[in-house]
C-alpha cells in the first residue's frame, strides 16, 4: 500500500456514519392509535373528492429488528480502526441478524386479518402485503383517502391525513406504500434541442449554442449547427475522450472492471442489438458487453402490477430505452472489463411498489458491487414513509458493501418540475438518501475536443451544468420564464433534503454555507431533530451537459413500443446521437468505482465517506473543484457554485486515476 494509501486508512478512523435522524413530532394521532411514516404535507392541488377502490394492494413495511445494533455495525464497518472494518455482511447475513421476528410479523398480520384484509404473499421477511377495498384501508390504517388533480392537470390519489395503526405495532413498522400513487419515477436524460446536422467536413467542432440560438429554436424551431467530439457524425464524446478528459489511469484491465459486477437500476425494455453496435464501433466486432438481464415482478414487457395500482403501457414496454442504452453504454465507456453487467428491469408503476421490489431483489442477491440508478421522483412526491422504506434497502446495501448511485437531477433546484410542475425548490430520491451518493452535473462549455482520442482536461473550464444559465427564477428569457429553461434545456439538480439530516461522513470545506437548510420538523429534514443540519445533495459531479454530450447508439421501430428512440432512425449516421443529463454522470461515476474495485480487488462499499475523506485530506489531488470563478455560468438555477463543496457540483468532479488508484493526481 502506497504511504498516501496507508495515511487515507489512518484518517479513515476518524469518520463515523451514524445518521443523525430522529423522528419529529408527530401529529396527534386517535386514541390508542400512532402515526407511522411520518407527517403528510399539506398540498396546494385541487382535491377532486373521496378515493374509491374496489381493490386496492398496500406493502406494510416492517422495521428491522435490532436497530440499534444496525447502526451500530454500519458505524463499525466504516471505522478504518475497526477491526471489522470492511467485513462487509455475507449474502443472506443481512437478513438473519435484522429481519424481523416472527412475533413482530405474526402480531401486525394478525391486526391486518382481524380489519378484514387479505394478506398476500411476500418475497420479503420486511414486507406485508394486503389487499382489499379502499374502505376497508381507511379504517384499518385510520387515514382518508382523496383523489387530487395538480397543476398540469394528472390525477392521483393520497391518503389526506396521517397513517395510523395500534400503538403497540406502530413501532415496528416504518411505512405503509401503496395509499398514494405519486411515486412514478422518471429518466434524468436530455438531448440537444433542435438543432441541424453538421455538414460532413472534417471538423467535428461547433461553438456553443448561444442563448440567441437557443431562443430562435425553441421559439421558432429554428435549428443551428452542432456537433461535439469524435462518435460518428459528431454525436457526442468516444469512450477514449471520456476517459482522457478525467484522467482514467493506464494499468489496461486491472483499472477497467476486470472481476467486478456492475449493475444498473432500469424501468423499461432495451434491446440488445443497440449495445453491440455501440461496442463494435468502439471496442470491435469481438468484444461482447457481458449482460445479463434480471426481471422483477414481470419486468417492464410482462408487468405484475400490484392489485389497484397502475402500470401503464405508455411508461412500461420500451418506454425509456433511452435511458437503459445510455447508462449501459456509459458504463461500458469506463469499465469495459466488467465481469458482469446486470441489467434489473421492473415496470414503472405509479405507487412505488415495484420499485421497492426491484431494489429489494438487488440487495437480497448481493451480486452487484456497484449499482447505478438514474430513476427517481421528488422527494415531495415520494413522501416521508416511502423514502425510509427505501433506506431500510440502502442500509441493507452498504452493510454489504454495494455501492449505489443516483442521479441528482435535471431541472436545477426544483426538481419537482417533471413531476408535477410545482417550482417548490426540491431534490430528487433516492438520491438524497444517506447511502446513496448522489451525482450532479457540469458542462466543458466551450471546450469541444473535436476528433483528438487523447484531450487533455480543459483547466477552468468545466461549469456547473446551466445551458447559457438560462434555467433561473426571472420571469423572461428571451421571452420564456427562467423556471421553464430548467426543464428545457437543463441544469444539475442540487439541494437540502427535504426528509433527511446531514450524515456525519459530509462534512469538509463549504459543507456549511449560506444555503445550508436546518430540522424544522416539517419541510426541511423532517426525519432529522430540530435545528439539525440537512442533507445536502449533490455528493459529486461530471459532465451532463446535452451540449458537451456522450455518444449514444439507440434505435426503435414497430417492434419496439413506446421507444423513445425512433427519431434516431433520421440521424446522421441512422442510430446516433448525443446524450446527456445526470442520467449520465452517475453511471460515469459509478464505473469509476468498479474501476477502483478492480484495481484494489475488493469492495469499496457505499462511496460517500471515502469521497469525503479525500475531500477534506487532498480535495486538489483527487478532485476537479467548479469554483465559478471567472466563469458566468456559475449556478443551478439558484443554488451558487463555489471554491469547494456547493449545492450545485458537490466536491467537485473525478480525477479518475487518483480515485482508482487512491495516488493523487497533480
């Protein structure tokens, strides 16, 4: 181990991974009855009247037992001092030492049995699954349920009060998921706007769009001249230059993957045929990406949707393929010599049930050292239950050593925008979880590397991702409102966590800034104490400007329903095209970390308290730092970036073979 190496070990000792979190008050509840899940937040949508269900499904999710010593063994496993430090659990262990009793489960089945619903079969010691009608939800779970109807004009329903069960099961249950269906996860992916095809000259540069270009597109359809890198017809960044530009070490597959699995989180269909073509123009007709397809509740082609939830065909089919092909493709930009890669596939339902699974299964067969996952929703429309049902799994991962990584989002700092169109200032989940590390997004701006296979990193000027920092709070630009921009063109997602208090590992220069939200027991870090400091998201960046783009090969046709990718076949050449968005920088990242693994042959675990540990040791050795200096792009939307940690790029962007190697880069 190399004296670097072995002092980061040292200093490791030092951090400690408890959550500070605790419950808030709760609102009263009914007499002999306790809230679980947390508070319901009041909404400014229309409510349409009573929800009414003949059959509906929910998932009662249990907490753990020995939940202290959960904590505890997290704390321990991250404690470089430790000597269990990185005794990650073996497969199944998880669940043997935290699942809970049989008496905890016989005692809320018996509850749920006696109110009249059915329960169903389960997949998980953690999960009960009931169904009945609406009605009879209401009374067991002492809530009302409403239909509602938001400002974009989509329905859903929601309990409008808070979940209540007996105060002698209450505490062992963390949420009740399925008495509302705003949880419809969507892509962090974005293509350039409408633009010309560059003509074939040599050249693959272009300037930067300007915002007169922009206007005149959007506006007027106008398109402009672009082109970026050196992928057929100009189409986005080589995997060559990905890894030039961040500094991807020259130690062939040793620093490549080689050994480890690595997986992405999905929620539609993709074809195969579009990842060989990928691979062949770049590795070869040889090379075979090593894909290994696992479905959950039927996948996105054959769902099971729960009973009274819904999974829609315009969401489930080939609906994102998009996304798929672009984080499979990224991945294998930086980690070629993968052993696996593991594509899980769930459908896309509305009540965050399959999700839940998918992540489950993920977890349950711990062969995935690395995840990625560029599917989220607003914290606001995920709701404080949901997100600590999720945790349970993300803890679960950690505990194992799986690294999970999230997209921080693609509309700034109101990323609610997609979902519901409120301009509320939110961040993305599971991103913001406490172990997940989430990923936001900068921009080489001007810098186009043409067709150079070798570019050097462009000092001063990779921005934080803003096309032209249009995505802003001002009622115009250039005749549309700034909050629109966010949505079209863009910006990196970045907050404080709506439910969640600042982890102790996050913590560094910058981490406390003006923009650093406290506990108030309601809208900012709910599930922290009062006056605690939040999370605060993004972790880490990369490059996820549309318009300094990756290259994407995807296709879609008849065969093919609801593929987002049937423009491509107008493309010049037919099937490429450039991509960006976080939906990119996360997959990025975590292949560097399969990377890391490789070279180190083990597991790093979740990433978050070694990324802080070399942040506060050598921030300059192992990160490119977005500073905003001379730079006018210098924001989110709102939040704005800064010599060292900020709510808009996080620490900063990878120096890939100081990451992998733990040897900084000067």
């Amino acid at each position: 181990m190399t004296g670097n190496a072995a002092r980061l070990c040292s200093a490791l000792g030092v951090v400690t991974l408890f959550l500070t979190l605790s419950a808030p008050a709760a609102r009263a509840a009914d007499r002999g009855f306790a809230v679980v899940g947390g508070q319901v937040q009041p909404t400014t949508d229309t409510d349409t009247g009573a929800f009414t269900s003949s059959h509906m499904s929910v998932a009662i999710v249990l907490a753990p037992r020995n939940g202290a010593q959960l904590s505890s063994l997290l704390t321990d496993l991250y404690n470089a001092n430790s000597p269990n430090y990185q005794r990650w659990l073996a497969p199944g262990e998880f669940l043997s030492r935290f699942a809970p009793t049989s008496a905890q489960i016989a005692a809320v089945t018996s509850y749920l049995r006696e109110s009249g619903l059915d329960v169903e079969q389960s997949s998980s010691p953690f999960v009960i699954r009931v169904s009945g009608p609406s009605s009879m939800m209401e009374t067991t779970f002492h809530t009302a349920l409403h239909n509602y109807r938001n400002r974009r004009g989509v329905s859903y329903y929601s309990n409008a009060s808070e979940i209540q069960m007996p105060e002698a099961l209450a505490p062992g249950v963390l949420a009740v998921v399925g008495l509302s269906n705003t949880v419809r996860p969507k892509s962090q992916i974005r293509r350039p706007a409408n633009h010309s095809s560059m003509p074939p000259v040599p050249s693959c540069e272009a300037p930067y769009p300007t915002t007169a270009q922009l206007f005149d597109a959007v506006d007027n359809g106008v398109g402009f001249p672009f082109g970026y890198g050196g992928s057929p017809g100009c189409n986005g960044l080589t995997p060559d230059q990905d890894n030039a530009l961040y500094g991807a070490p020259n130690f062939g597959p040793a620093a490549k993957g080689a050994g480890v699995n690595l997986a992405v989180f999905e929620l539609s269909a993709y074809q195969h045929s579009d990842i060989d073509a990928w691979t062949e123009q770049f590795y070869g007709p040889k090379y075979k990406a090593p894909l290994e397809d696992i479905t959950v509740d039927g996948g996105p082609l054959a769902p099971v949707c729960p009973t009274g939830d819904q999974c829609p065909a315009s969401f489930n089919g080939y609906a994102g393929d998009i996304e798929v092909d672009a984080d499979i493709e990224i991945q294998l930009a930086v980690a070629p010599d993968v052993r696996r890669l593991l594509v899980y596939n769930a459908p896309n339902d509305f009540t965050g049930q399959t999700e839940l699974d998918e992540y489950t299964r993920i977890a349950n067969d711990d062969i995935a050292d690395v995840v990625s996952s560029s599917w989220s929703v607003c914290e606001n429309d995920a709701g404080a239950g949901y997100v600590q049902a999720e945790n349970l799994i993300f803890e679960q991962m950690a505990l194992q050593g799986q690294s999970m990584f999230g997209a921080a989002g693609d509309t700034g700092a109101f990323e609610c925008l997609r979902s519901d169109g409120t301009t509320v200032v939110n961040v993305l989940d599971p991103p913001s979880q406490p172990w997940v590390t989430s990923v936001g997004g900068t921009s080489f701006g001007s810098f186009n590397p043409d067709a150079n296979s070798d570019p050097n990193y462009p000092t001063g000027q990779e921005t934080v991702w803003n096309v032209d920092n249009l995505c802003n709070t001002s009622a115009s630009e250039g005749g549309v409102p700034g909050l629109l921009w966010c949505e079209l063109t863009g910006a990196g997602g970045g907050g404080n966590s709506q439910y969640w208090g600042r982890p102790l590992y996050q913590n560094g220069p910058g981490i406390t800034n003006p923009s650093t939200a406290y506990g108030n027991g309601t809208t900012q870090c709910a599930l922290a104490a009062v006056g605690k400091p939040c999370r605060e998201v993004p972790d880490i960046s990369a490059n996820a400007d549309e318009y300094t783009p990756y290259a994407e090969f995807c296709t879609g046709s008849a065969a093919t329903p609801n593929s987002q990718c049937t423009f491509s076949a107008g493309q010049t050449p037919a099937g490429w095209f450039g991509i960006g968005g976080t939906s990119l920088s996360s997959p990025l990242w975590s292949a560097i970390v399969a990377d890391h693994d490789s070279f180190w042959r083990s597991r790093m675990g979740n990433a978050n308290p070694l990324l802080y540990l070399l942040y506060d040791f050598d921030a300059p050795g192992y990160f490119h730092d977005i500073t905003g200096i001379h730079q006018t792009t210098n924001n989110n939307g709102l939040f704005p970036v800064a010599p060292g940690y900020d709510l808009a790029t996080g620490i900063g962007t990878p120096k890939m073979g100081a990451i992998i190697t733990l040897i900084p880069q000067r």
